[in-house]
C-alpha cells in the first residue's frame, strides 16, 4: 500500500493524488482506525498508559505525515494546544489543507529552538493548556519515556511518541 503513495510524494502530492483518485481513499484512510506504520516490538518501549501516550510506529515519511496528520485532526477542536517538539518530519502546507487540518492550535518547536529537548519535553506535558504533545522517541533516553507517560496522564495530555521501524526510508 505505500508503495503506491510514494509516487506522490513531490510538491505536486495533492494534485496527483487528487488526479489519480487515491485522494479520497488517503481520506479514508486517515479517518479509519487501521494504522499505515507498522508494527513494533512493544517489549522495547516502556509500559504506558494506556490513555494517555501512544507509541507510532512508522517505516517511511509518508507513512509517518499520514500518522502526524491524523493526530492533528483528532486533537484540533479540543480548544488546547497540539505541540509538536523537534519534528523529523511535518507534511507540506498543501496537504495539511486539503486534510483539514487547522494549524492555529499546533505549536511547532524546532530543534534549532532548543538546547534541552527532554526538558522542553517534560515542560509542554506539564502544562494543562496542551491536548497532545508529538515528539520523537529515537531522539529520548529509553528509562525517561515511564516519567514522560506519568506526566501526560497526570495534566490529561496525550504524549505521541514516534518511532522509526529499522529500515526506515526518507
């Protein structure tokens, strides 16, 4: 299934998407419960709450955009704050358009804006003005993901962490 997406993967993505019909299933599939990335070995990652932090796994850059873009939909319309910390990864303006996603309550902080990543990390799940918070877990120390999931479940904040699948491919 992603092999058929990658084709579209240039700035001209929603056009050819759109052309070429897959546009309205991209749509389904970002509305469905089945996930685009694949599985992990959830041995590896610590124990989470199970309502508060979710681990995603991904094998390619789009597979990773779709999974981002579907986070973005499901927290919009919470009236709090979506932060994404030190992205990999952020789908063009285009494509966050034509998914509906509204950027007004998505607070983008680069790795160039940061000198502690963990510690801004640990800062924006503190906060109760923050409905989810997306961070890349290949980028944190594995024994600080028990206190990441603690402080998302404590000020009801949802902790994404992304996780690139061996193999991964840009």
């Amino acid at each position: 299934m992603n092999q058929g997406f990658k084709q579209h993967s240039n700035n001209n993505s929603v056009q050819g998407l759109k052309h070429s019909g897959q546009y309205s299933n991209m749509l389904g599939l970002l509305n469905s419960d089945m996930a685009i990335a694949g599985a992990v070995n959830r041995a590896e990652l610590p124990r989470q709450h199970p309502q508060f932090s979710h681990y995603v796994a991904t094998e390619d850059s789009l597979s990773e955009s779709f999974e981002l873009i579907k986070i973005l939909r499901s927290h919009q319309h919470t009236g709090r704050w979506t932060v994404l910390i030190a992205p990999q990864n952020i789908p063009d303006k285009a494509l966050l358009q034509c998914c509906s996603v509204d950027m007004g309550q998505v607070l983008v902080v680069h790795p160039r804006q940061t000198t502690d990543l963990l510690a801004t990390l640990e800062n924006a799940l503190s906060q109760s003005t923050c409905s989810a918070v997306v961070a890349w877990a290949d980028q944190l120390p594995k024994e600080r993901l028990i206190e990441l999931n603690r402080l998302a479940a404590k000020s009801n904040c949802h902790f994404y962490g992304f996780h690139r699948l061996p193999g991964w491919t840009a």
